[in-house]
C-alpha cells in the first residue's frame, strides 16, 4: 500500500466562529485546502496555532508544510509602521506560523506558503512587504483571476512551464525580497506572485501569491507532495 506523504497545513484562530447553536473561538480552515493536498495525492493535517516553541517538534513529525493564507502580516514583523488600509494583527498566528517556518527550514521540511503564506515567507527570511496594492481583489470576498507567467529554470517554472490565469484575493505583495528568495513568476503589472529558495540550498520551499486550492491545477500542490514523498 502506498504510503501518503504527511502534509500540516496551518490554519486560522477566530473569535465568535458560528455552526449549528454554537458560536465559539474556533481553529479553522477553508476545506478547500485539505481537498487539495488529498487530490494531490497526500494526507493533510491541521496545525492550530500553538506555542512557537512546540513547532520543531510539530514539524519533525511531517513530510511537508502549507502555510496557508489569511490575515495580513503585522507590519511590525518587517519594521513598518501601519498603514491605514493595513487589516487587523494576528499576532498568535504569526508568530505560530514564522516558527513553523523556520522549523521546516531548519529541518529541510517542504514548505509551500499560500498568499498570506508566501508573505511570510518573506518576512522570515528578512523581506518586507506592500501594504496596499490596487487591482488584485477583484471584489470584497470574491475570488477573481489574472495570469501569472513563470520565470524560465525556476522550480516553479518546472512545475507550470506556460502563463497560466490563477485564482487571486490578496491587497497586499512582496516588496524586498527575503534573503535567498528568488522570484518565480510575475503578473502583467510585475507584481511579484512567486518566490522560492533556489535548487542549490538542498530544501524545497515555494510560495505563490494566488490561491491554488480554489482552482483546479494541482501541479503546485504534487510538486510539494512530490517533494515530501
């Protein structure tokens, strides 16, 4: 029997979460993020934000990581003031999800950040952020689409050789990049919409602006569970 790649994928921490007679604070994910691990062929865990202590050891017991998106990044992560379009701080979330990051680094762990995702990505890795950019969010909680064209000889590039229209919710980018990221693909406006840590580091780490679990393309996913086998 084929043994699945073990994939966490982090998730939310919210106040007032409602189903059924309950409203509770609640860890939650979009179901769309574990069907697609489980489409791409591994088993997906939920990591809830937790002590940033315990995320080495929550990390060695996987084969990859998803940091998955949401809220924007604390600008205070990467030595900004905040700005006023800027949303609220998740302030257990990111630090949870900066260890889990650092953890799979450190471990060589695969590690593929969705949106806010790759957003942290940076900022781990010492980049800093665009507060505000026009023209990605097509409308207030509506995923809409754009195309994004890889850079040839990237690792993102061999998983998706073509331009190709993803699905993109986000106001926020990359504006320096962290150290030894690279950019993998761009929009028509030259937003940076991937990044990732060259072959020659030994470790397999992407990040993608856009939002693959609300779309059908599987290939970003299977290169990491690929990776992760």
């Amino acid at each position: 029997m084929t043994v699945r790649p073990l994939i966490g994928v982090s998730t939310y921490l919210e106040a007032g979460a409602r189903w059924g007679v309950w409203e509770l604070e609640a860890a939650l994910l979009p179901a769309a993020y574990p069907r697609l691990v489980q489409r791409a062929g591994g088993l997906a865990v939920l990591l809830p934000p937790d002590t940033p202590g315990r995320a080495r050891a929550a990390v060695s017991r996987l084969d990859g990581l998803v940091i998955a998106g949401g809220p924007d990044v604390d600008p205070a992560r990467y030595g900004a003031e905040r700005l006023p379009r800027t949303g609220p701080p998740a302030p257990e979330r990111d630090a949870w999800e900066l260890a889990l990051i650092d953890a799979a680094l450190a471990a060589g762990v695969p590690v593929l950040g969705i949106c806010r995702g790759m957003q942290l990505l940076n900022v781990a890795l010492g980049g800093t952020l665009v507060q505000h950019l026009e023209g990605h969010v097509e409308r207030v909680g509506v995923f809409g689409g754009h195309p994004v064209k890889p850079v040839p000889g990237t690792l993102y590039a061999g998983l998706v050789p073509e331009e190709l229209t993803v699905p993109t919710y986000h106001h926020q980018a990359v504006e320096r990049l962290g150290a030894g990221l690279v950019p993998s693909a761009y929009a028509a406006d030259g937003t940076v919409e991937a990044v990732e840590l060259p072959a020659e580091r030994g470790c397999w780490v992407l990040g993608v602006q856009w939002h693959p679990e609300m779309g059908e393309d599987l290939r970003v996913m299977r290169g990491l569970v690929g990776a992760a086998s």
